[in-house]
C-alpha cells in the first residue's frame, strides 16, 4: 500500500503518494480583484485563464504560520472528499484481496484438518486391528505353550511312575 506524503512548506505544498509522482501545488489562496466573493485555492489556478486579475494569500510570513484560515482550506482542498474516496477505494480493493487470501487459508487449513482427522481414524482402525492380530498370535503361542508344558509335564509324571514302578517289580 502506498503512503500518502504531504510537504507543507511556506510557498508550495507537495503531495502525492510514495511510490508515485508528487504534485507541487501553490499553497495560497487566490482572490479575484474585482470580485472579492470569488476565491481560488492551491492548484485551482490553472483552471484561470488569465491570473493577472488575481492576488494571492499566503499563509506564511517568514516562516511563520500566521493565517490559519486559509492552511485550512488549502489542505482541506488537498484533503478533499475526492482524495478521501480514492483511498477508502484503495483500501477496499486491498483489504478485499486479504480477506479473499484469509479466506483461501482457512479453507486449506480446514481441508487439511479433515484430512487429519481422517488419517487418525484410518490409524486408529489400523491399530486396532493390527493390535487384535497381536493378541490373537499371542492367545495361539500361549495355547501352544500350555499344551507343550503339560506334554512335558505329563511326560516326567510318566517316567516317575516308570522308574517306581521298575524299581518295585525288581
């Protein structure tokens, strides 16, 4: 976003935005001599054909701000409601464009939370079933364990009763 600078020396003001051409505008207030109602501001001269007619109010004398009236109405010249309505434009179309940009951002930033959500349920499931699987091999070991711990276990029972019974039949 350009930034609207303004010089307001004693003899000409300038004004225009950073990134553009500045404007030198008079910074006075221009009174027709015959016509004393008629009054012309800063750059409202060069709409006059012949300014030989014309005396000018500087607000300035010597440096020193001295009419305040006609500071005023220059810069409310410069300031008008023209310059106010192309910068509130300006900052529409820029805060549109940011508002379309957080928008898009958030819609990517949701679509990648479903997508979140989505891949912890599919590990969850995942999980779960790789988890079953576990404890269904561990069930088979733990079966086969026991059956071979009784094997062995009924096998020692067998050869005990063999050597007691061989050693009271002889």
């Amino acid at each position: 976003m350009a930034t609207l600078v303004l010089d307001n020396g004693a003899y000409t003001a300038k004004i225009g935005y950073s990134q553009e051409k500045v404007s030198v505008i008079p910074n006075c207030q221009f009174r027709s001599k015959t016509s004393r109602l008629k009054t012309f501001t800063a750059n409202q001269l060069d709409e006059i054909k012949d300014p030989s007619g014309l005396f000018y109010i500087l607000p300035f004398q010597k440096g020193y701000l001295v009419n305040w009236d006609v500071q005023r109405k220059v810069w409310d010249h410069l300031f008008g409601k023209e310059k106010f309505k192309n910068l509130f434009r300006q900052q529409q179309k820029i805060l549109q464009q940011a508002r379309v940009v957080q928008n898009q951002k958030l819609k990517t930033v949701r679509e990648l939370y479903e997508q979140f959500v989505k891949n912890m349920g599919d590990m969850e499931k995942s999980h779960d079933s790789f988890l079953q699987g576990a404890q269904q091999e561990l069930r088979k070991e733990m079966a086969s364990l026991q059956k071979k711990i009784l094997m062995d276990t009924q096998q020692q029972e067998m050869a005990t009763v063999r050597k007691s019974l061989q050693s009271m039949l002889f």
